[in-house]
C-alpha cells in the first residue's frame, strides 16, 4: 500500500490548499498529481488482482487515455467545423479545429519518427512526447480544476456583485455573451433578497472602448434597469480597458463603499477559474461565478483560457520545455 502514499499526499495538499484559496492555479496540478500517483498505485496491484480485474484496471489506466486522446482530436475538428458555420472563419474560430488536426498530426509525426529502428529518431520522438504530455497534463489539470471551481455556490450575503463587462454590438448593445452575465448577476441579487438578505449592489465594470459609443458599464446598466432592477441597486466602474483593470478597478469602488465588503464577481463560465486567479492577484475578496454559454463556443473559449493562463506562469513553464527540448537534443546527438 506505500505505492499509495503519493497520492494520499498530494489529495491532502489539496485539501489544504482549497481551504486556504479556491483560486490558486496549484489547486489544479496538486489534484492532477493525486490522479497520477493513484493510477500508478493501481498499476502496481495489477499482479496481484483476478485476470478479470486487473485487465479492467489497466484498461482503464493506459487504454482509456489513448482512445480519450483520439475521441479529444475528434470532438475537437467536429467543433472547428461547427464554429466555422455558425461564427464565420477567423483564427479564433478555427482555433479548436487547429487543435484537434494538431492531435492527429502529433500521433502521425511520433508514429512515423518513431518507428525508424533510428535511436535518434526514438530520442526526438521520446521528446516531443514528453513536451506533448507535459502540456496535457496541464491542461487537462486546468480543466478538471475549472469544472470543479464552476460548481461552487454562493453561501450567505454579499455587499456587491461584479459583473464583468466585454465589448458592445453596434457599440450600443449587449451582446448574449454579456447578457448571459448580466442575467447571472441579476438571479444572484434577486435570490438573495428573496431570502431575507440586502439587496447587494450590482457594480457594472467596463470602460469605453475607442469602437464603443458609451463605457460598456452604462450599457449594463441601462440593461438591468430596462430588465426591472432599481436603479438605486447598481453601481458603475466605467475605466478599465482589461479584466485585470476591472477587479483593480472594481476593488477601488468596493473598499470605497465598505472597506469590509463581500463580493461575487460575474462572467461566463469558460472564463471563471482564470477570472478568480486575477481576482486573487487583484486582492478582491471574493470567488467568481460562471454564466452560462453556448456549448459549441466552450471549447475554443477554454483553449485560449488555458493558453492565457500557460503564458501567465511562462517562467517555470518555459523553463521546463526548454529542458525537455535540451534533455532530447542532447539524447539525439549522443545517440546518432
């Protein structure tokens, strides 16, 4: 059972880390790590399990990833496709179905080095695995994680709910993905006044941007009093140009009011975990909750979400592909 032991201590980091903040990124990779080390330690029980049992744990182990893989490139181009019907072609649209043909290709370009009988070819191959799989392991750390944070749930009042504005149709207009936002915080205020609680303070945050003709937060605003929320209960932060800008900004109006407050910040669910990792750098004191949006625009979104938060540690991330790539130059030239 000391096979288990990794994984029992990186489960108990979490637990820990969780209970300390909700939006640390290491959050993800302590739980991609419990996984790692407890599927190890199933592996190491295969000998010892009934032929039935062990093939079931080692199919789950090893061949669940592998066919997950292909399934991924799959759902992924199918997406692309879909992206491309219903928002026309532009990088950002084309983005998941990049990924996926991106998947195939890898697979291609491993099998094809790697079945050469060359040792350099084998070294390149280990290597482009090695970088492959160090980005999925984050990703998909990134992923469970941000599942995970969306499924948290408001407990007891609020002073303030943030909602954080994106940019406007027409330069007049909320778009859906905004008013699914705007929606989101308005249930929020309004449940918690139906149970007895203030009224929170609906706090709009978005500056004008040079297409827009008014700061996005006045166009929330005139949404929600148009949608019957007194005027009375909203507040303004029409500056910031970025989402950092509207937690830092928004932190500003907040304290200003009551140093002590309470908030929950508002934007669509895709962007939440990496919207609560600003929040914590920002110091806002409060978790962010996720609105919903269309299923076939998640994937693409949580791509650029995860690409965003890969540059945003770049220092140790960088670091540790440059090893990999030195690691297996150098496996190349010993062995060639």
């Amino acid at each position: 059972m000391f096979a288990f032991v990794p994984a029992v201590l990186f489960l108990a980091l979490f637990g820990v880390s969780v209970r300390a903040d909700r939006r640390r990124f290491r959050n993800a990779i302590y739980l991609g790590l419990t996984f790692i080390f407890l599927s190890a330690g199933l592996l190491t029980l295969v000998p010892d399990l009934p032929h039935g049992l062990g093939t079931a744990v080692v199919a789950v182990v090893l061949l669940v990833p592998a066919l997950g893989t292909v399934a991924l490139g799959l759902f992924l181009i199918g997406n692309g496709l879909t992206m491309v019907r219903k928002e026309g072609r532009s990088p950002g649209t084309l983005l998941s179905f990049a990924a996926g043909a991106g998947i195939f290709a890898l697979i291609a370009f491993v099998l094809t080095l790697g079945s050469g009988r060359s040792r350099t070819g084998d070294a390149v191959a280990g290597g482009v695995v090695l970088l492959a799989g160090y980005v999925s392991f984050l990703f998909l750390c990134f992923l469970a994680y941000a599942y995970l944070y969306g499924r948290i749930k408001v407990r007891g009042d609020v002073d303030y709910v943030v909602l954080l504005g994106s940019g406007l149709i027409g330069g007049d207009r909320v778009p859906p993905l905004l008013a699914s936002r705007l929606r989101k915080g308005r249930e929020i205020h309004d449940a918690q006044i139906a149970r007895g609680g203030r009224a929170p303070l609906l706090l709009a945050s978005g500056g004008k941007g040079s297409d827009e003709k008014l700061a996005e937060a006045r166009a929330m605003a005139d949404w929600l009093i148009a949608e019957g929320v007194p005027e009375e209960h909203l507040r303004l932060e029409d500056r910031s140009r970025t989402t950092e800008e509207n937690l830092a900004f928004s932190r500003a109006v907040m304290e200003a009011g009551d140093p002590g407050y309470r908030c929950v910040v508002v934007t669509n669910d895709f962007h939440a975990f990496r919207a609560a990792m600003m929040a914590r750098k920002a110091g806002v004191n409060g978790q962010v909750l996720g609105s919903p949006t269309a299923k076939y625009f998640w994937p693409s979104a949580t791509i650029r979400e995860f690409a965003a938060v890969f540059w945003e540690h770049k220092i140790a991330n960088l670091g540790i592909c440059g090893s990999i790539v030195a690691l297996t130059a150098a496996l190349a030239v010993t062995t060639g």
